[in-house]
C-alpha cells in the first residue's frame, strides 16, 4: 500500500513542479492596476517577516476503503517568536481532498493548529482543524519524518488522519511534503 501511495504522491510532486512553473506568469498577467488593491489596503492582511510555507501532495484513503484519492494541503505561516506551545503559528491554508468526480475544499482554521519542527525520529507534526463551506469543523493531525534536505527546503513523508463524527468520512492522508522558508514581506515594494 506504501507503494501505491509513494507512487501517487511523486506522480503529483512532479505536477505540481511544473504548475509552479507557470503560475509567476499567470500571478504578472493578472497584476495590473485595476484588478490590485493599493499595497496599504492590504499590507494589514499579511503577516511581517519570514513566512514559511508548507505544500504536500498525496493521497487519502476513507477509512474502511482501499481507494486512494487525489488530496494536497498548502499552508502559509510564520515562525512563533514565543515557542511555549507551537513552532509556527498558522496564518492560512487549505486542504483538498478529491473523490466522488470531484473535491472538497477545506479551509485551516489557524487559532486552532499547533505545529512543531523537532530533530529526531518525528521531526514534524502539527494538528488543528479545518473548515468546510458549511462552517462544518473537522480534526487534522499530521506527523511525518525527514527525508532529505532540499535547495527548495526540507522534504518529509507524513502520515495523518483527517477525522469528524460518525457521521462523517474519515480518511488516512499521506503526503510528500515539502517545507520551505522564503522571506517575502519585508522585500515587498509599493506600487504608485
């Protein structure tokens, strides 16, 4: 099983490379004038300093079930400066999860996660929930292992449960995960 989720999971790594690629084109294209609010209506909105940023690609599996779906999990957030509790302390993110022909989207609700970055045999793990549309919450808990250190970060496997009532569909998830630090507002430059 390992194997099919591995083999998933690098056929969407490599997907998304070469998304990567293309969305700087598409961000310039749609960032003229009209269709961008001044840098001061937004600079409330985005978190100062280093941003780190979180992105696995994988597969999810319904407990009870054996097939594999199509899920990712994108998360921006910034190093805690008081590490009493957590690591990182999360500004935004998203978690997908695709079957049934199509997807559902999950919002992170950042006041609820704890993540923490240790050396050792889990160096990763963090867990919070996640929001649907209908303001429906869930549990996500995610820990994984170092694979190897990257020019574009730190590349983990995690493994994790995504978890609501009985009612709901609960999932393994496993993902590749890469973890990057990229220092981005500070160097933004206004425009007039």
């Amino acid at each position: 099983m390992n194997r099919q989720i591995l083999a998933v999971g690098s056929a969407t790594l490599l997907l998304f490379a070469a998304t990567v690629a293309v969305i700087p084109a598409i961000a310039e294209e749609q960032n003229t004038p009209e269709k961008v609010r001044p840098f001061k209506e937004r600079q409330h909105e985005r978190p100062h300093g280093p941003i780190t940023v979180a992105l696995g690609v994988g597969g999810a599996i319904e407990d009870g079930g054996n097939e594999i779906y199509r899920s990712h999990i994108r998360i921006a957030a910034v190093k805690n400066q008081n590490t009493t509790e957590t690591d990182y302390v999360i500004k935004r993110g998203v978690l997908d999860i695709g079957y049934n022909r199509g997807g559902h989207k999950y919002e992170l609700v950042p006041d609820t996660w704890v993540v923490n970055i240790r050396e050792g045999n889990n160096p990763f793990s963090a867990e919070g929930k996640v929001q649907d549309r209908d303001g429906d919450q869930y549990l996500v808990s995610l820990s994984g292992k170092l694979l190897n250190h990257t020019q574009r970060g730190n590349l983990y496997f995690v493994e994790g449960k995504f978890s609501g009532d009985e009612d709901t569909d609960n999932f393994k998830l496993y993902y590749l995960m890469i973890v990057h630090d990229k220092m981005m507002v500070d160097k933004v430059k206004t425009r007039e």
